[in-house]
C-alpha cells in the first residue's frame, strides 16, 4: 500500500518478520499501555473468527504507516529497527484501530489476500 516506505524498509532489509513476530505473538501488549492493549484486543477479538488474523496484520500495517515519515528520515537499519521494536506510545489507541479498518476496507476493495 506504500510502495515508498515498503522499497525503503526492504533496502535496509527491515523485514516484518524482525518487529512483526513480537508484536503479533505477544498481542500488542508490549508496545502499548495495559488499557490501550485492552482495547485492541477487544477490536481484534470482535471480529469474525476468519477476519481476526487479517485484522492483527491490518493492525501492523497501520502501525508501520502512523511512524512512516520517521522510518523514511533513517539510513539506518539500526535506527530503523529500534524505532519499530521500541513503538511510541504517544497517540490515541482508537487512531490505530480505525487505520487498521480503513487498510482493511482498502484490502477487500483491491481484493488483497494478507
């Protein structure tokens, strides 16, 4: 959906899988406050059981795209990769989820298997 950030991040070889797995395996709950994880859980465990898991990923996506212009200012693997593993927690949890639903209707609109 961002080919920019997506060209930037893979040139750095930043790949999903080195901030993606704690995020997903872990549920959020160490890169938000107790009531902010709360609440994405809620979000997430709403949905349809075979919706929930484009949900999470739609919930990572839209968390990469809130801090992209910070990741496009790094050269750094380093900078880049630690701005991901350490996730700011300086914004409104219901911003997040509602980016995580537009990229969903996005996904289902271009037909894009997640």
């Amino acid at each position: 959906l961002d080919r920019e950030l997506e060209k930037h991040l893979t040139a750095q070889e930043v790949t999903p899988a080195l901030y993606g797995l704690r995020w997903i395996t872990l549920l959020f709950s160490q890169e938000f406050r107790l009531p902010d994880v709360l609440r994405l859980w809620d979000s997430i465990f709403a949905q349809e059981d075979e919706n929930r898991i484009p949900f999470v990923l739609h919930l990572c996506c839209a968390m990469v795209i809130r801090i992209r212009d910070e990741l496009l200012l790094q050269d750094d693997f380093a900078e880049n990769l630690q701005r991901l593993q350490q996730y700011p927690r300086d914004f409104d949890i219901e911003d997040l989820i509602y980016e995580a639903k537009r990229l969903e209707g996005l996904s289902g609109a271009m037909q894009i298997e997640v």
